[in-house]
C-alpha cells in the first residue's frame, strides 16, 4: 500500500471518529447522521484492514 495513501486514508478515519464525537455530545444527536458517519467509518476501517494484510 502506498505510504500516503494509507496516511490519507487514516486521516480520514480519524476525522469521522472526530465528526462521530463531536455528533454524540451534542444535546440531542442525530441518529440518522451517526448511523451514516458509522457506516463510513467502518469501510474505511475496512479497506485499511485490507490493504494492509
């Protein structure tokens, strides 16, 4: 996997946990956004698994 690839793609990860955070301590968070930001989360969470074994 090309270094920066992998780093873009670990820096993507990192803001959506950070959108995730910042959604959930919010007074009344928006199910249907964290639902989304989850979901994308985990693909990248994913493709960096499969992309590094």
């Amino acid at each position: 996997m090309a270094d920066s690839h992998s780093q873009s793609l670990v820096a993507k990860h990192a803001l959506l946990d950070a959108q995730i955070l910042t959604e959930t301590r919010r007074p009344r968070p928006d199910e249907i956004i964290l639902h989304a930001l989850k979901k994308q989360k985990l693909k990248l969470k994913e493709t960096i698994a499969r992309l590094t074994t």
